[in-house]
C-alpha cells in the first residue's frame, strides 16, 4: 500500500525573523519529508519567506491586515479555510498565540486537527479569552511555565523546547570583515548582546555594566546585536544612544541593528562572551546559539537562561534586575579569559545534546503523529 507524506501547514501572523520564526525554521529543516511534507502561509509579507524559499518549503503571504479589521479577518479564515480542503491539507501548526486566531478556526472550518505553538504566558484581555476559545487538538509549550499556564486553561499540552541548528549553513563572517563592516577594533575585546530592542530585554544594564568595567581589563567593546521589530517601542533604540552617551561609553558600543545570520555567528565567534540581562525570558535562543559556538554567556537567571546555562561551568547566572551583581560578575569574568575559555568548551556539547534541533523535530514528528493517529502517513 502507497504512504505518502502528511501535509502540514504552518501559520505565521509576521513575515519578519523573531525568535518563533526561528523556532519554526529549525523544526522544517529537521523535518523527515517521507513522513511530513510542510507548508507554510504568512499573514504579513517580510524576509522569512526567502529563508522558507531557500528551505524548499512552499510559502504563500497573504494580504496584511489589522486585527481590529474583522471583515479581513473573516476573509483571511475563509481563504485559509480553503486553501486547506485544496491543497488536501492534513494538520494545521499555528505558530504563535494570535496565529491560532487565523489557524485554529481554518482548521476547525476544513475539519483537520490543529497543533498551536505558544511562547509565554498571555495577559488577561477579551482577545485571548477569544482565542482559548478556539478548538485546538494539542498545544506545544517552549517552557515549562508557559506549559503549566495553558494546562490551566483546559488545553492539552506538551512541553516542546525551542531548538539550535547546528546543520544550518555555516558561513560565520571573519573578525576582519566585521571589524570593517561594524566599525569594532581588531585588539579591542569584544562583548556581544543579542535581542530585539525592547526594554524588558534589559540593555540598559549592559551598558552600566561595561561603564563600570576597570581600565585594567583593557579596551572592551560592546556590541548589541538585533533591532526594533514588530513595530514595538520605536523609542527606545534613541534611549539607550544617550544613556550611552551619558556613560561615556558610545564609542564602546556598537549598534549593528539586524543582520545576517553569518554576521551573528561571527560575532558570538569573535566576543569572549554573551551577556543576556533580559527581565524575562522564556526560552532565549540566542543563549543557546552562543553555547554552541563554544560560548559562555553571563545572564539574569530568568526562566530560560536558567535552563540552558550551568551556573558555573557554562556561564553565570545572576539575580533578576540587580545591576550590581551583573556588573560585579561581568568584571570578575573578563577577568578570568582561561576561565571563559573552559566554559565555552564545556557548554557545546551540553547544549547540543539537549536543545539540538533533529531530536525535537522527531518529538515534534511524535505529537503529529498522535494529533492524526497515522504514525506512517497517509494513503491517498
């Protein structure tokens, strides 16, 4: 008898490449297409569908609309809806809470399971009392008090980790050619931050820190990686330019904005560590992008850097919010380079044997499997 693959298809709310658009290209790559064949429809058009594109994954970007908008809405469902029962889609994956909105009701419309993947835990307001309302046949949760929030709300749940790729195209830019393109001394000592500019992200302390930082430690410079996105706090990039200025560090600290992966991965390569004060932090990808480049990382111990990073044998963790402490603990490990160094050796190994992405694309192969009751695909 012919088994032919299963046909998966992913929602998207954004075009632009977050952390959940990452978390979603490390499952496609890894994906076994003997047994699933994905696709994917983007509610907003944007860069991630050439990164689809290189993947081989079909796209199709729909026409961009508010929320707010319920006409849009309805039609977006309504096309969704269709292209499913078209394309003989089997299970629809919602790639974020708002996403399932859109996924969740094309699915229930074509009568197909859905699978939904959450990132945090959601504020109380009418439009998330909307969405959990919708059906949805599994959720897939990146931590454990993300899982333990939508066990709450009645969903059936499953803990799924946010994943590193380490068979992605490897390319990383060298120091020379970042030096150049970024303006970062070739003798200085390089100390990266990489995450989107939002306050809660926790820039600010970074920059006392490397202001507190001693003479003796050399010429340290600080490299904050990512910019605004989704529109979100338009301000704030402003802000941290004169608190710069206000610590006498601006001609320390260098704003890259977004850039190519291979420009993010030579830099993890060329800083000496990662530093990731973030307030809060479900997961942090970059964490875990760091840790496999052999790189140890001094963080505030929110919910994901917790899980990810050993304290002391593959970085530090610090409490949440105290400058004090990231800034003493910043100075105490420039100061130990040896140190540093072991660390990083230590922490690749450790990551990639728990977040690598082949092994969370075969749990994720296991929860399709369980949400269609065909484990061997589909005859047709």
């Amino acid at each position: 008898m012919n088994h032919r693959p299963a046909r998966v298809l992913w929602i998207s709310s954004v075009g632009e490449k977050g952390g959940a658009e990452v978390y979603m290209l490390n499952l496609l790559r890894h994906l076994h297409r003997d047994n699933f064949m994905p696709s994917v429809a983007l509610l907003r058009p944007g860069p991630l569908a050439q990164d689809l594109l290189q993947m081989d994954v079909p796209t199709l970007t729909l026409t961009a609309h508010r929320m707010r908008n319920l006409p849009a809405v309805i039609i977006t469902v309504l096309s969704l809806a269709r292209i499913i029962l078209e394309q003989r889609i089997h299970l629809v994956h919602s790639n974020g809470f708002r996403a399932h909105l859109y996924g969740g009701l094309a699915a229930r419309r074509a009568g197909v399971p859905a699978v939904w993947s959450v990132f945090t835990v959601e504020k109380p307001a009418w439009i998330t009392r909307a969405i959990f309302r919708i059906p949805v046949t599994r959720v897939l949760a990146i931590c454990p008090r993300t899982a333990d929030y939508f066990v709450a709300q009645g969903c059936s749940t499953s803990l799924l980790w946010p994943s590193i790729d380490t068979a992605r195209p490897q390319s990383a830019t060298t120091r020379r050619q970042l030096s150049e393109c970024y303006g970062l001394p070739l003798d200085a000592r390089w100390i990266s931050l990489g995450a989107r500019l939002q306050r809660y992200k926790g820039h600010a302390f970074f920059l006392r820190a490397l202001a507190a930082l001693p003479a003796e430690l050399g010429n340290v410079h600080g490299v904050i990686i990512g910019g605004m996105l989704f529109g979100m706090e338009p301000g704030y990039l402003d802000e941290l330019k004169a608190l710069a200025i206000s610590l006498k560090v601006d001609s320390r600290v260098h704003f890259t904005g977004f850039i190519p992966d291979a420009d993010v991965d030579g830099l993890l390569a060329a800083s000496e560590l990662l530093v990731h004060p973030a307030l809060d932090e479900d997961f942090g990808l970059i964490v875990a992008e760091a840790q496999a480049l052999c790189k140890p990382v001094l963080a505030f111990a929110s919910v994901g850097p917790a899980a990810i990073i050993q304290d002391g044998q593959t970085g530090r963790l610090v409490p949440i919010g105290d400058q004090t402490a990231f800034s003493t603990a910043l100075r105490e490990l420039l100061a130990q380079p040896e140190m540093l160094r072991r660390w990083g050796e230590t922490a690749r190994p450790s990551v990639i044997r728990r977040f690598g992405a082949p092994a969370a694309a075969a749990q994720l192969e296991q929860v399709y499997a369980a949400c269609l009751s065909r484990p061997r695909g589909f005859e047709n």
